[in-house]
C-alpha cells in the first residue's frame, strides 16, 4: 500500500465512530461510546419527592450521588419492566454524571459516515431534537440518540437540582 492509501484509509478510520447499542422495548438505540462511563446492574435507588416520573430517583456511586433517569419513561413506551436484563449505561455529559435505565445493553458497533443517515422529522416516540441519525448495518437500524442533547435539554435540570 502506498502512502496517499495508507493516509486516506487513517482519515476514513478516523471518522468512524463507536456507539454502544442498546434496546427498549422492541428498539434498539446508540449512544457514543466515549460519554459511557459504565454499565452496572439496576439496584433501587432513592426516590425523591415531586422528581418527574422519568427520574427514578439518586443512587451513590463510590461517593458521587448519581441521578438516575429511565429512559423508557422518558421515551414514553407503554411497558416499564425491571429485570435480570435491564441495566444502568452511566454517562458523562458536561461535567455531570447521569445513570440512564435501559432494557439491556447487547454491543459496540463502529459506524462509518456513511451508515449514518439524518434523523427523520416524524414517525419515533422521541423528539427529533435528541437524534443525530439512524445507523444501518446489515438488516439492523440503530437510533442514535445525542445523549448530550438529550441530558443538557431544559428539563434535565431538574436532575440537577435533584442531585444537589
């Protein structure tokens, strides 16, 4: 391979991105895998009074109290079950860690440029306005959620003002 290939393949390379792949309800979601911190087992968290319903309260991780928000609830779907599959993606947004309750948490996958498409105006149980796109690999489409977006909007803080 000569050089101008070898460039071209690292700037292809660098553009590509890592997302992990989630699921609620019958969905599967993604987010960018460098604002994920971990992924830990849900446990019961501490409720906090007049919390809306999607923030399921705060929980103490190695000393930082962490909100912890249910995107299920957020995303309106009709069943919110807690079971051996259902974990907690814990981020990091602007300085701010979150813990976001999913269905279950089932890869990494790296999507080029190219197997990202805009987010379409209608049609999802979420405001186009947390969507950077649609991911496609083979027969699977991936909504890629901007979790910055969604967790810095107006009424993300609230969570803040729960954690304090």
């Amino acid at each position: 391979m000569n050089q101008t290939n070898e460039s071209a393949l690292a700037a292809a390379e660098a553009h590509n991105r890592e997302f992990l792949v989630f699921s609620l309800g019958e969905e599967e979601y993604a987010i960018d895998i460098l604002k994920v911190q971990e992924i830990r087992g849900y446990e019961n968290v501490t409720r906090i009074a007049n919390a809306p319903d999607f923030i399921k309260g705060v929980t103490n991780l190695r000393g930082v109290i962490v909100p912890i928000v249910d995107l299920r609830i957020k995303f309106h779907l009709d069943k919110v079950e807690y079971g051996g599959q259902t974990v907690v993606i814990v981020v990091n947004v602007e300085d701010r860690v979150v813990g976001i309750v999913v269905d279950g948490v089932s890869d990494v996958m790296t999507l080029s440029p190219d197997q990202i498409k805009p987010a379409p105006e209608f049609g999802v149980t979420l405001s186009s306005d947390f969507l950077s796109g649609l991911g496609s690999l083979d027969d699977r489409m991936l909504v890629i959620v901007d979790i910055d977006k969604l967790l810095t909007s107006d009424e993300m803080e609230l969570v803040e003002r729960v954690a304090e």
